[in-house]
C-alpha cells in the first residue's frame, strides 16, 4: 500500500516539514510577547511620514511599515505610495 | 456596495476557518477585492491556514482600541493581490471587541472591499454574535452529523434575530455550505443524508464540500486549498460555491467516491 501510495498519491510527506518551521518561527515569537514591535512599526511610520511629508505631499495611509518575521532575521518592508509628482509640483 | 458575508457554525471544528480562506482565496482570484476578518479573539487561526502568521503585527483589536490604523493591520496576500486578511489577536480578551468598535471597522472595510468576510469563533456568545451582527450574508457550515446540525439551527435562529439585518425588519441571506462530506461513508448510510439535512435546515445549498486530505496539505504548507490544490475535490467545490455567492446558478454537485481501481483492489471485497 506505502509502495502505491508513494506512486500515485501525494501524501503528505512534503508538507508536514513546512508546517513545523512554520510553528517553530511563530511559536518562538508568541513566547517572547513581544510588545515592542508595534511600537516600533508606529514610531517608524510617524518618522517616515514626516520625512516624506516635508518633499511631498503624501497621506498617511499612503506610507505602510510592514515586519516578516523569519528565522534568523526579518524583514522590514516599507512600502510609500506618491502621487504624481509632475502633477502635484504644478498645483 | 460591499458584501459583508459571516461564516459560521455555532459548532467548533466543522470547517469555518477553512472555508473562509478557500471562498475569500476564490472570490479573490476572480478579481474582486477581498478581505477575511478574524473573529476569534485569542484563539486566532485564520493567519496560519492563510500563511500570514509571520507578517502579523497589529490587528482588530489594536484597531478598535485606536493603537493601529485599519491599513497597518490589513495584510495584503502575497499570491492574490486583491486578498487581504484582517488578523485577530492572540492575547487580548473578548470583551477588548466591542459592539462600536466593530461596527466602525465593519463600516471602514464596506468601504474599502467588494466582500468582507468575517470568520467567526465557535459557540453562540459574544464573540459568534459581534462578528455576525453585521452580516448581509451568512454561510452557515454544518458537517452531516448531529451535533453541528442542531448547533446550525440555533445559529440560524441567531442569525434571524440578533443581526443588524433582523433589528431593522430585513433578513441575512442565509446558505448551507455542508463540509468533511465523507462519500464513502455516505454509501454506506453511516451519515445523515443530504437531503435530510436540507430538509431539516431548510436554506439553501451553497455547495458540499468533501473531506479530503488536501486540506491539511494545504494548512500545513499556510495557502487556502483553493490555491495550494486548485484541482482537487474540495478546491473545486469551495471555487464553485463561490461562483454561487457571486450570484451564477450551477447545480451543486454531489462528491463521489473517488477511489481508483488501486484503492478498491486493496479494500478487498466486502
Ligand atoms: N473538507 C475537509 N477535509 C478534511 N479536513 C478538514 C476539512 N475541513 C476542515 N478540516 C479540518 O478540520 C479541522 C477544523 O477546521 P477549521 O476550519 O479550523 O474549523 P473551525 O474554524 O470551524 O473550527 C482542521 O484541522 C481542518 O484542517
Ligand atoms: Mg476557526
């Protein structure tokens, strides 16, 4: 039965390991409960804002500061959407 | 005008979660803009099957509670563009979701998205009731057993009478979506028949989703069914109750044994 089930099924085989690193990563995160990353996503959003805002015209929804968690190290995506700059000069 | 859509169950375990991430991972794909809220305050689970549990910072409470934004918290899908999720938190308790704070994020997200669909926690407390309240539409899941049967019916007296909708004189539009079908285990009437469970819960059918073990592929490797298997039996029952929620008419089709020539050989005869 393994021998056909290997042939011709896919088990579950592949997938499992996924779910543990998954687990491990967020497991290992959730324990610490750390609080001090949403302060420091916010106290990063407000300073961009203000940078951005002295050059452009931008509103605050516009500028998104985003975490992925990973193994060792993790990844900060910011993320600021402009208006048209021609455009907003002429205005 | 958006679509605000609850799934819920009253029964914990029958296929909420799951459901949830498959329709909002299909509605999406068609290019709909789609949001999947969590209701289940501290005991969140709709991250994880939807593979945004390491993007997780704020969530709904800290939106109600004015510490974040709703976009700080909105995840936006890494596969489907149009896919956001809104996580609940893990730590708070219940009462941080209050009746006004819901509805102000409900009213935010109407504005936003095409659907909003609320994964509701189990049980018929506060938390089944606030994530309902708001509801236009209500996917009602039952697997074909008694307990969830009956836990359905008081949910569908809930949603009769408790919503936003009933208060002000209308109706949820309610669908039965019957999930963990067991074909096999149907052939051999060792569970309730389909047409029974209709009969007793009288709404209509959105769709029958087989049990199969592509769902737990698809929770372990954190991408709804839909898009982990988009061939397999329930990939293609949950992408056409979809199709049913966007309005087209397709008959709902019964799963059947699937089982190949291999698997009966080694049954054996009985
Ligand atoms: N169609 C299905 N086939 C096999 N397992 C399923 C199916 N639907 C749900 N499950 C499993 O049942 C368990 C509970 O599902 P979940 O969606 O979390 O339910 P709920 O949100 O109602 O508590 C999970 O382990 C899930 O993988
Ligand atoms: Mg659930």
């Amino acid at each position: 039965m393994s021998l056909f089930s290997s042939f011709f099924g896919r088990g579950n085989k592949t997938s499992a390991p996924v779910a543990r690193d998954r687990l491990q990563i967020l497991l290992a995160h959730e324990r610490t409960g750390e609080a001090s990353e949403s302060d420091l996503l916010s106290k990063l959003h407000a300073e961009i804002l203000e940078v951005i805002k002295k050059h452009i015209p931008v509103d605050q929804d516009k500028v998104q500061v985003k975490l992925d968690r990973g193994n060792s190290v993790s990844m900060l995506e910011i993320d600021i959407e402009v208006p048209q700059l021609k455009s907003s000069r002429r205005s | 005008m958006a679509k605000v859509l609850v799934v819920t169950s009253g029964k914990g375990g029958v296929g909420k979660t799951t459901s949830t991430a498959a329709l909002g991972a299909a509605l999406a794909q068609t290019g709909q803009n789609v949001v999947v809220v969590d209701f289940d305050v501290g005991l969140r689970n709709l991250d994880l099957v939807m593979g945004a549990e390491r993007r997780v910072v704020f969530d709904l409470i800290n939106v109600i509670q004015g510490d974040a934004k709703l976009s700080q918290a909105l995840i936006r899908d890494k596969r489907i563009e149009t896919l956001s999720i809104l996580p609940a938190s893990q730590t708070r308790d219940k009462d941080a979701l209050t009746a006004e704070g819901v509805a102000r994020v409900m009213q935010e997200l109407r504005e936003k998205f095409d659907w909003v669909i609320c994964d509701s926690p189990a049980g018929i407390e506060r938390g089944a009731q606030l994530a309902m309240y708001h509801a236009d539409y209500a996917i009602v899941v039952t697997n074909p057993e008694v307990s969830s049967v009956r836990d359905s019916d008081r949910i569908i007296g809930m949603l009769d009478s408790t919503t936003e909708k009933a208060k002000g004189g209308g109706k949820v539009e309610k669908h039965l979506l019957l999930t963990r079908y067991d074909p096999a285990r149907a052939a051999r009437g060792e569970m309730l028949r389909i047409e029974d469970v209709l009969e007793i819960l009288s709404i209509p059918l959105l769709g029958i989703i087989p049990e199969s073990e592509e769902v737990l592929r698809a929770s372990n490797l954190g991408a709804p069914v839909t898009l982990s298997s988009p061939d397999s039996p329930p990939a293609r029952a949950y992408a056409e109750a979809a199709r049913r929620l966007e309005g087209e008419k397709l008959e709902v089709t019964v799963p059947t044994e699937r089982k190949g020539l291999f698997a009966r050989l080694f049954k054996g005869r009985n």
